[in-house]
C-alpha cells in the first residue's frame, strides 16, 4: 500500500471551505491560523487514547461493505493504522512518533477544511481499507469483547449527626438497587 508522502503546506489559494457553502468561505489564510493555534495549544494527538482507536475504529465497520458506524470510528481506525505505518524506537516515540501522528492528523484536519476531497482521498482511503492482516486482528479484537460499563450512582443518607455513602457493586442490580434506594 503506498501512502502519499506529507508536506504540511497548507491549502493552494483557490481553495474554498465546505463547511458553509452559502456563507462567505473561510480562506486558507484562516485555516492556516486555526491549525497553527491548534498546535500552539496542544489540541493534537498527545490528547488521542490509543486504546480508544483500537476499539471503537476495528470494532464499528460491518463487513464486507465496509460500511461504519459513524464517520469517528472511521477516524479512529484511519489514525490507528497510522499508527501501526510508523516505524520508531521506543526511546523515540516522543521524538518522533507524536510528530509523525500529529503531521498526519494535521494533514486530515487540512484537506478537510477546504474540501480538498481529491488530496484527502488519495491518503484516507487506503488508510481507512480494512483489509489482510488488519482484518486479521479485527477479527481478534472483535472476539474478546469487553461488557460495557455500568454506571452506577452512590447514595448519601443521613444517619442522625454522620452522613453516610452507600455505594453499589456494578451490576443491573446494583443500578436497581440504587434507585430504588434513591427514591425512598
């Protein structure tokens, strides 16, 4: 699979936002300072769980039309298999390996502003096929699942002059029990 290289050159002139196609269009001037602010903030992949990407990026594609679930997931899995293209050290991977993610997340962030769709294309599709040995470990991941998370809200009672916290094991029945405990 061949990757198109990065060059973080922003927008051509002529480029036009998606975004908003009846108001005025955000020029790549603007792009550019909203992608330079985003870096000057750390809003990039430092902020990324990768175990987040795994999951919900393998786990939300139906096969074989690959079809996903929301267009996130398709994210996730695109920034995920990214992931697995970089090649670095271990004692590299701050050096390295966050400012490869970030060029590429930065690429999507980009081509997607202006609806560079032609660009965009050429890198996300590849990056989000589903396919060989990545159908392999989706298939792995997609066997273990894990239950999902029961949130279950503890109690207070006051008990003469002492405040008292009853907390509640994870469960349907610890929910039920909760409420039911709430209400009287």
């Amino acid at each position: 699979m061949a990757v198109p290289p990065f060059s973080l050159g922003y927008p051509g002139k002529d480029a036009r936002s998606a975004y908003y196609p009846s108001e005025e269009p955000i020029s790549p001037d603007e792009i550019a300072k909203v992608s330079d602010a985003m870096k000057r903030y750390c809003i990039g992949p430092e902020n990324t769980r990768v175990e987040k990407l795994v999951k919900d990026g393998s786990r939300m594609i139906q096969l074989p039309k690959q079809a996903w679930g929301q267009v996130y997931h398709q994210a996730h899995f695109s920034t995920f298999k990214h992931l697995l293209t970089v090649y670095v050290d271990r004692i590299k991977i701050l050096s390295h390996g966050k400012p490869a993610l970030g060029r590429y997340l930065c690429h999507l962030h980009i081509w997607g502003c202006p609806a560079d769709s032609s660009s965009c294309k050429d890198l996300y599709e590849p990056m989000c096929a589903v396919e060989g040995v990545y159908e392999e470990w989706r298939q792995i991941l997609c066997s273990k699942p894990k239950p999902r998370w029961k949130i279950v809200q503890p109690n207070t009672v006051v008990k003469g002059e002492d405040l008292e916290l009853r907390v509640y094991e994870e469960s349907n029945e610890g929910i039920i029990q909760s409420w039911d405990e709430r209400g009287s």
